[in-house]
C-alpha cells in the first residue's frame, strides 16, 4: 500500500519495492529504463530501479486525476544530472530517493523539490562519512554519546542530499562546503575558495519513517528560488562547479 505525506505544497510518496514492481505502470517503462535497469548486476538494484520508475510514472498520472497514462510521461535531464518532466507535459516537480527495500518520491506543483531517504538501523558496514562534513558538523557529531553519532550523521547528511538535489545542484557540491540550516528560515551555504554563496530554500523537512518493517532518516527540501538555470550562472565559478 502506497503511503503519502503532505508537508505544505509538497508531497511524500513511500512504497517498498515489493508493492512499487506490483504497480500498473511497470508494463509501461521504457526501452531507456528498463536498459538502465538491466545494467545492474545485482536482481535486487534491478528490481529497485524498476519499481522506483513505475513509482514514478504512477504517481505523476493520479497527480493529473489519471488524463495522462504512466507510459506517456517523458524526461528531460537538467544541468546537473536531474531528471525532470519534458516540455510539453504537466510542469510537476519530482525526486526520488531509495534505500533498501524502500522508495520515497516526492513532488510538487510549484517548487523544485529534493528528497533522501537512509537506513536509520546501521549495519556492519555503516561508517559514518567524516570528509563530507563541515568543520562545525564533525565537532558536534564527534562530541555526541557513540550511539547518538549514526543517527545524527544521518541528519545532516540526508538534508544536504536533499538540498543539493532541490536546487539542482547535486553531486556538482562538495558536501564538505556545504551546510543546511532548518530554519527559520531555511537555507542552504555554500562555502567554497573564500565565496560564500547562500541558496534560499522555502521548506526543509525530516522525519523518520517506516517502510517494510525498516526505520529510514528522511529529508525533504524545496527550493525557493524558480529561475535555477540563472541562479546556477551565479554559482559558476565555485570550486567543483562547471
């Protein structure tokens, strides 16, 4: 069953693998998603790709009461690698994000929107990634009790995720540059060779989910700004920024 979150003008769309692969809209891929898919080696990353895609194109039809059909939604990339609706369809902001057996999707009819979504229950192989962190940020994990460290890494690291990919931005920030204040108001920094370039957001949400019997951190951003492509021709120039 499909769970969905309204966070002000901004939905949540949470569904495990399993029930996403079971949706209509799997029949309706396409060539390039489903090529994209077959490229992963292991079945599990197939199958996540697949049900993330037919997550998608499900939800962006009942976003339109179902006058398009999931298979007649087409995608454009942006700059940095974000995918969006093409021209000519419904303008309506998307992002997805996965971890484990879960899929979280968020959209929006007026704001670009980023979301991450992280296993809050560590495993062996959990570590947290020290190098992505802000001078600020490793000394206030660092001084937290070892068990508060994993969940609190998660915090800020699902919020620059978010943030990065609400403003297009994505892996084009060096996550180590990058700060994400909650607010009020919220706001992303960028600090990079002595600039300090600050990006307004205009909602900044986390919360911890379930999904498949599996606690998840999850982070939800909207960016204020509409006009990204000119906000991006103010930004080159940054380190890590083409």
């Amino acid at each position: 069953m499909l769970v969905r979150h309204q966070f002000g003008d901004a939905k949540v769309w949470i569904a495990s693998v399993e029930e996403a692969l079971l949706l209509p809209a799997r029949s309706g891929l396409s060539a390039d998603e489903r090529a994209r898919a077959d490229r992963f080696r292991r079945p599990e990353d197939r199958d996540r790709s697949l049900a993330a895609r037919a997550l998608l194109r499900h939800v962006l039809s009942c976003c339109v009461s179902g006058r398009i059909a999931p298979d007649a939604w087409r995608f454009d990339i942006g700059r940095f690698g974000k995918p969006g609706v093409a021209a000519g369809l419904p303008p309506i902001a998307f992002n997805l994000s996965h971890a484990g057996p879960c899929i979280a999707l968020a959209t929006n009819d007026t704001h670009p929107v980023g979301i991450d979504l992280e296993c809050l229950d560590p495993d062996p192989r959990s570590a947290i990634v020290w190098d992505s962190l802000t001078a600020g940020e490793v000394m206030a994990i660092s001084a937290l009790p070892d068990d508060a460290r994993w969940p609190a890494f998660l915090r800020v690291w699902t919020a620059k995720e978010a943030a990065a990919k609400a403003t297009g931005l994505g892996a084009a920030i060096a996550f180590d540059d990058l700060e994400v204040d909650a607010g009020p108001p919220p706001i992303m920094t960028i600090r990079s060779a002595g600039r300090i370039q600050c990006w307004p957001l205009a909602q900044m949400i986390y919360r911890t989910v379930r999904c498949a019997g599996t606690r998840f951190a999850m982070s939800l951003a909207t960016s204020q700004i509409q006009d990204h492509d000119q906000a991006l021709s103010d930004m080159t120039g940054l380190t890590g920024f083409v």
